[in-house]
C-alpha cells in the first residue's frame, strides 16, 4: 500500500505513514487538547496592609496581607494566623506606600523597585572619582510585587 501524503510504501491497516508521520486513519488520531488558559488575578483594587503578630512580650513579626480595606484585610490576617501567635491591634494595620512602577503580572501598585548598584559598580565609581555617579540613574531597577510575589527588572 501507498501513503497518500508521500507516497511511501507502508504495510496494511496501519494508521500512520511511519515515512511523513500523516494520520491515515483520523479516527485514531490523537484529539488535540484545548489548552488551558492561565487566568492571572487583578490585584489592583486591593491594598497590602502591614500588621504586627506577638507571642508573648518579646517575639514580635511584621506581616503582609491583601486586602480590600483594613476590615478585610483584618479577616485574612485572623485566617492566617499562626497557631500560638495574636495580632497585636495597637499596632494596627497600615496600608503600605504605592510604588514607583506597577507589577506586569497582576497590575498592582504596592511594590518595591531598587537599583542593581553591586560591588562591580561601586568599585567603577571609586575609580572614576565620582564621574560614575553620572551612570547610577541608568542602571536598571530590579521590582518585587507585594501583591503577587512577582520579581522582574526594569
């Protein structure tokens, strides 16, 4: 038997041409699988709250939360709580400062952006005699997303 497609020499009945790789028999192919969309959530209606957690009077942590408001995000920090911990009220929940650029992932503003001044560049700069100060509002920002946990460069 011929393939149809390359007119390769195949045996009988078989369902694919082992030459060009065409499904002779379609009933037997392989169905294509629709491929799942990844659906990135939004973020930017909601603020990141900092919170205090205690045990006893000596062990105290700063925590994030989202949250919709200071109510909500109140709720999601009770959920949250790790067991032997409380939250420390007087402390209150703050929202944080929004940040220089927006996160490319889930679009909120609550972020972190620094410069990537390494050792390399402040050697650079030391040699120079300060001229390389010049060069430190080119440098490229490295972010981090509160929201999200995003990390990207600018």
């Amino acid at each position: 038997m011929k393939c149809p497609y390359c007119a390769g020499e195949i045996p009988e009945g078989v369902a694919k041409c082992m030459h060009c790789g065409e499904w002779l028999d379609r009933s037997r192919a392989p169905t294509a699988r629709v491929s799942e969309v990844i659906v990135k959530p939004d973020y930017s209606a909601h603020g990141v709250y900092k919170y205090q957690i205690t045990r006893g009077f000596f062990q105290r942590t700063d925590k994030l939360v989202l949250g919709l408001d200071a109510k909500d995000a109140a709720a999601t920090a009770k959920e949250l709580l790790p067991e032997g911990f409380r939250i420390d009220f007087s402390y209150g929940f703050h929202l944080l400062p929004k940040g220089r650029f927006s996160c490319p992932s889930c679009k909120s503003e609550y972020t972190e952006c620094r410069r990537n001044i390494g050792c390399v560049v402040l050697f650079i700069v030391f040699i120079s005699l300060g001229l390389g100060l010049l060069a430190i509002p080119f440098l490229p920002f490295t972010c981090f997303c509160f929201a999200c946990g995003h990390k990207w460069r600018t």
